[in-house]
C-alpha cells in the first residue's frame, strides 16, 4: 500500500509540474505582449512633443529628448541622420495625440504592433472624438532587459 502512495504523489507532482508549465508558458507570452504594446502606447504619448517643422537642430534634440527611452540606438541614429524620416508633430493642428495599439502579434523575440497614431485639434478635445487616424506598423523587441521599438512605418499618403 505505501508504494502506491508514493506513486501517486510522484505521478502528481509531475502532472502538477507539467500544468504549471502550460500555464506559465501562455502567461510569459501575455505578459510580454503587454509589455511592448505598453512601450508603444508610451512612446505614441511624445508625439505631440517633436515638432518636424522645427529648426533641425531643435528637432534632433526633440527626437533625442523624448524619443531615446523607447527606440533602439540604431533607430534613434536613422532619426537624428534623416529627421524626415521620424514620427511627431507636422504642424499645430491636428496633433498626433496618442497611439491606439490594434494588435501585436509575436515574430521572433520581439513584436510586430498595428495601430493608429490619433490626431486631436481643439475641438475634438473639447467635444470628443478625433481629427484622423494615421495607421502604422512597428517592430519591438527586448534590449538590454527593456522593450524597444526597433523599427516605424506609416503610410506616406496620409499626412
């Protein structure tokens, strides 16, 4: 009788190992999801604050000041080189207000994020709703223990 007691609580403790791991697999990956949709949604609040009409000096150092905690170095490099090129402010209104991630789907280590960056001028913030929706895609990836945003794209046309 007492060899089957410690089968059975082997036997158990595996099944309870095994479960363990099926969940804590999916959580890590939900987890980690949030984690860079969160540093997408973080990065869409400094938007507004790099304004791409500025004198280029006054842009480069927007982009470097609001934009380094979020972007790899190598991204943050393409910006400061070619400023066109970055997100933020194209005029004093519409303003890009936030980022409204749609999905973020995994690839490698890192994620692929969809979205909209959401335009505001006055009167949407005044009344609700918004000025335009510029859809966009982003690659994140983990570096250095933080989530980065390792690449931006937005359709030329709609700005």
């Amino acid at each position: 009788m007492r060899q089957y007691t410690y089968i059975t609580v082997f036997v158990a403790t595996v099944l309870v190992a095994l479960f363990g791991i099926v969940l804590l697999g999916p959580a890590d990956n939900f987890l980690a999801k949030r984690a860079a949709a969160n540093v997408v949604v973080d990065f869409g609040q400094e938007l507004q604050n790099v304004s791409l009409h500025a004198d280029p000096d006054v842009v480069r150092e927007g982009i470097r000041e609001h934009y380094a905690p979020y972007v790899t170095e190598n991204l943050l490099e393409t910006w400061l080189d070619t400023p066109n090129r970055a997100p933020g402010r194209l005029t004093s209104s519409p303003w890009p207000a936030r980022i409204e991630v749609r999905s973020a789907t995994r690839q490698g280590s890192g994620y692929i994020v969809q979205g909209n960056v959401v335009l505001m001028t006055s009167a949407e913030v005044e009344h609700g709703g918004n000025a335009g929706l510029v859809p966009f895609i982003m690659q994140v990836t983990k570096e250095g223990g933080k989530w980065k945003i390792v690449a931006y794209e937005e359709p030329q046309t709609t700005r």
